[in-house]
C-alpha cells in the first residue's frame, strides 16, 4: 500500500481502506490530481517526555549567570 491513492477512489472506499489502516497499522497516502496531500495513519497515543513536559515552564531567568548555591535550593533545606 505504498502507492498514493486518488482522492475520488478514497472518497468511494473510505471505511475499506480505515479498516486496512487499523489491520495492517501501515499508514495510507491520498493524492489529489497525483500530488500527495494527505497521510491517514493509525492513532497512537504519545507520552511527552520529561523535556517536552517542561517546555514553556520557565517564564524568565533574570540573572543566568549567577551563580547558584545550597540555599538557593529548596530541596536541600
């Protein structure tokens, strides 16, 4: 299932071609007048990573090169 197929017979065969996405777990690519437009592919639900969990958190560090000391950790009191 690694050749594009047209939008016109995706549109005709939709359930057909969900039900061999979920089986197989290959993901399928529909193209429009022979240009690939789009991927349908199976969901998978995705942990974020520690970093990706941390992303955003920090608003602004004033003074990043200050050093940093025992009393300046909460942990350690």
């Amino acid at each position: 299932m690694n050749d594009p197929i047209p939008k016109s017979q995706f549109k005709a065969r939709a359930l057909e071609y969900f039900r061999q996405v979920e089986s197989t777990g290959r993901p399928l690519i529909v193209s429009d007048h022979g240009r690939p437009v789009l991927e349908v592919r199976p969901y998978q639900i995705t942990k974020p990573t520690p970093l990706q969990a941390l992303k955003g958190s920090l608003l602004r560090y004033q003074r990043p090169t200050d050093p940093v000391g025992e009393d300046d950790w909460d942990a350690m009191r």
